[in-house]
C-alpha cells in the first residue's frame, strides 16, 4: 500500500462521522485518535467514501479482536441512515486464554484438530456428551458448552498434554509463547480458556459490488455484511471476502463516482466536538455486552442490556465520541431482542431453536432499533426499569 504512490496513508486519526451533503457520503470528519486535549474536528472531503473499520470484538469484555475494533464504522453509517444487516449475529469463538489481557490470546482450533481435549476442573472431558464431532463441534456449540462449564463454576481447560506434549513449542510456537508469558507451560498443564468475542457476520449492508444503501459509501471486510457468511462464519472465509470485495470495490469507484470536486455544501458533525475520555462508559458497556448480549442471551436480559446502554449514552452526552460505540451496542442488543429465535452464533435461552418465521436476515435502521430498544425498555417490569429514555 505504501508503496502505491497513488495511496497517501494517514495514521494516528480516529474517524467518527461520515460528512454528509445532499444525501450522498462526501467524506469523514476524524480526530487525532490519542490526543490530550480536544483539537476541532478534521474533514476529510471524499468522491467516494470507503469505511474498511474492522469489528466490533471490543464492545464486548472479552474479545481476541485489537482495541480498535469497536465497531465505529457501523455506527458511522447507521447515524448517516445506512441499512444495517444481521448485526446480532456476533461469532464468539471457543477457546481464548482465559487471562486478564485484552485482546485475548487466541488459541487456535487447529489444537483441537491436532487432538487437544476440552476437560473441566475434574479433567472431565464434556465435549463428548453434547456433540458427535465432541471439540470437533462448531464453533457456537463448543463456545456455549465452554460458556456453561464456566458459568457453573466447573472452568474450562483445554488439555493438549497427551496430543502434543513435548512437541508444542514446534507445533504451535505463537500459542505455546502466549502461554508462558501467562505462566502456563501447555506442554504440562491444561490451558484455562474462555469464549471470546471474534468476528461480526453483520454490519454494514452492501450489495455484490460492495455499495452501502448510502450513496457515495461502500464497505468492505468485517464492517460490511455481504451475507457470505450467513449466521456463523466458517473459519478463514472473512480475509477472502475482504479480499473478493476489495477488489470489486476498487472497480466499481472507478466506473461510478461522478467527476468534479465534492464537499460545498457539507454539515458540520453532530458529534465529535466534545472529546472527554469515553474508557469508563466503555468499560461499564463492555461488561453489560458480555453479560447480557453474549454467548447466551434472553428477552429480559437484552432488554436490560438496552436500558443500561441508553443510560451510558446519557451520561456520555449528545457530543460524545462514545455515542459511535453505544449506537453499534444498541443495533447488535436491540436485533438480537427483536429475533426471538436461535440460528448460528445468536443463541436465546428462552428460544433454543430456529424458527420457521426468523428464516431471513435482518436489515435494520438506526430508527428502527431505536424502536424497539424503545419497546423492549417499555416492557421490562417497573422494578427492573429505570427510568429512560433512547436518544437518536
Ligand atoms: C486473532 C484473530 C485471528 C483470525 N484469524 C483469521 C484467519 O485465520 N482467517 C480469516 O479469514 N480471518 C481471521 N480472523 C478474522 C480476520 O482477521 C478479520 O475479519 C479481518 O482482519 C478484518 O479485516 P478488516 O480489514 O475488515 O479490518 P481490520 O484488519 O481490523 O482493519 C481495520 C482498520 O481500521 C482501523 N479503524 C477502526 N476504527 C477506525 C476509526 N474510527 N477511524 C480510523 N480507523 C479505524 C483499525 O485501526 C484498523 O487499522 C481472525 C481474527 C482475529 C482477531
């Protein structure tokens, strides 16, 4: 990229609003991402906007994904009235080391593959019990079997002592060094793990040629949902899509943005001229994600999650940065509230099948799950509700 000397790369800028004029994406308001004070927004005008952001892992406690991964773009287009597809099918993959470090180490599948066993504290092995292919499961199945060990106090461990023994360190150099930097030798001793937050099946809506229904905007990679991936992701599919559509992307600029310079008439961000530190509503909404939008969720638990997200969003304030973060929140809880079903990696405890009338995707506005987070908070018993009300 840096060697293409048509590409000018800026590092060190956060992008928070998509500039808007006349309907059509004209380019992006950013900020430098770590600055102390609170500098005026920076416009970059733009033919054709591409938001390529990345996930949404960190609104969640525990993720594999980096600590930019908060799912900004999404917000960015939802704010600027885009379609929002499927955003509650977040995939948690099973075993990450179950650690304080943010992300998560990642430890890969291709141990299970290679004959590591998932055994609880009693080194019971409880894969066998729940699924014929037993760690060989998919990734949902194994990740909820994980999630209950855990939640019941028996942990989760993944023993690959009789599989790989002393042969780890060769086998599986990156894991094996995460370990020890952990104080865990793998080789020796069951690997305590935990599922993880790890890729985002929804996000943006676009077509085959990557457009957004904003016009001016396409998305591309783990911001965008083509719908490739359906409800669960099979591994390693999402560095091809973004490749595939990267490329469709590239050529469909080339053929369609109009001529000429854009950005006369753009209005000023609605947000973003505020730049207070948004870590402790970020902090709070990562928990209350894990909690209540995870690995397993229900009706009374998503509606909480929604109340708890517009309180955040209060407190943050109408020019908060945090807004972006909380509006991702709200679109994955308020979706994942309104399927009443379960299908791929959005599991409800109290719809534990898939239904015939959930057979579709989601596609969702900001409006509309503004609606329902609205309808879900109204529902919730008094004693469980604060008083609230959802912001735009
Ligand atoms: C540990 C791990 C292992 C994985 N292994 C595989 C695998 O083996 N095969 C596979 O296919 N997939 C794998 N995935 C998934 C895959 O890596 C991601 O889906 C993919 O990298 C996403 O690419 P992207 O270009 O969309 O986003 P990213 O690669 O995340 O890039 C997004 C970029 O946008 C920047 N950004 C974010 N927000 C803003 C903002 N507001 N302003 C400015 N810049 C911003 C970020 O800093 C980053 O540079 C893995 C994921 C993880 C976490």
């Amino acid at each position: 990229v840096r060697a293409c000397p048509s590409i000018r790369v800026m590092e060190g800028l956060s992008a928070h609003e998509l500039a808007i004029e006349n309907g059509r994406a004209a380019g992006v308001f950013a900020r430098p991402a770590h600055a102390a004070t609170a500098p005026q927004p920076l416009l970059f005008k733009a033919r054709a906007v591409v938001l390529a952001s990345g996930g949404v892992g960190q609104l969640f406690a525990v993720t594999t994904n980096p600590r930019e991964a908060r799912g900004e773009g999404v917000a960015m287009a939802a704010r600027a009235g885009a379609v929002i597809a499927d955003p509650e099918f977040v995939q948690f993959h099973p075993t990450a080391i179950a650690s304080t470090r943010d992300p998560a180490p990642l430890v890969t599948e291709a141990l299970r593959g290679e004959g590591a066993i998932l055994v609880n504290k009693a080194g019971q092995r409880f894969m066998t019990a729940i699924h014929e292919d037993a760690e060989l499961g998919p990734r949902d199945i194994v990740a909820r079997a994980i999630f209950r060990e855990i939640a019941s106090g028996r942990g989760a461990f993944l023993d690959a002592r009789a599989a790989l023994g002393t042969r780890f360190a060769d086998a599986f150099p990156t894991v094996y060094e995460n370990c020890r930097s952990l104080g865990i030798d793998p080789a020796r001793e069951p690997i305590p793990v935990a599922p993880a937050a790890h890729y985002h099946m929804g996000g943006i809506l676009v077509d085959a040629r990557g457009r957004s229904t904003v016009e001016g905007l396409w998305a591309c990679g783990e911001v965008a949902s083509t719908g490739m991936h359906g409800a669960n992701r099979l591994a390693s599919n999402s560095l091809l899509e973004a490749i595939v559509f990267g490329a469709r992307i590239a050529a469909d600029i080339d053929g369609s943005v109009p001529e000429g310079r854009a950005g006369h008439d753009i209005a000023p961000p609605v947000i973003g001229s505020a730049s207070s530190p948004d870590t402790p509503f970020v902090d709070q909404l990562r928990k209350i994600m894990a909690s209540h939008v995870g690995v397993e969720r229900d009706g009374s638990g998503l509606a909480h999650a929604l109340t708890e997200i517009a309180r955040l969003e209060r407190a943050a304030g109408p020019a908060s940065l945090f807004r972006n973060i909380a509006t991702t929140a709200k679109l994955i809880a308020a979706s994942a509230y309104a399927r009443e079903e379960s299908r791929g990696g959005h599991y409800r405890t109290d719809f534990t099948e898939p239904r015939a009338p959930w057979r579709h995707r989601t596609f969702v506005t900001l409006k509309e799950a503004n609606r329902i987070a609205e309808a879900a908070i109204a529902a919730l018993p008094a004693a469980q509700k604060e008083e609230t009300q959802v912001s735009a």
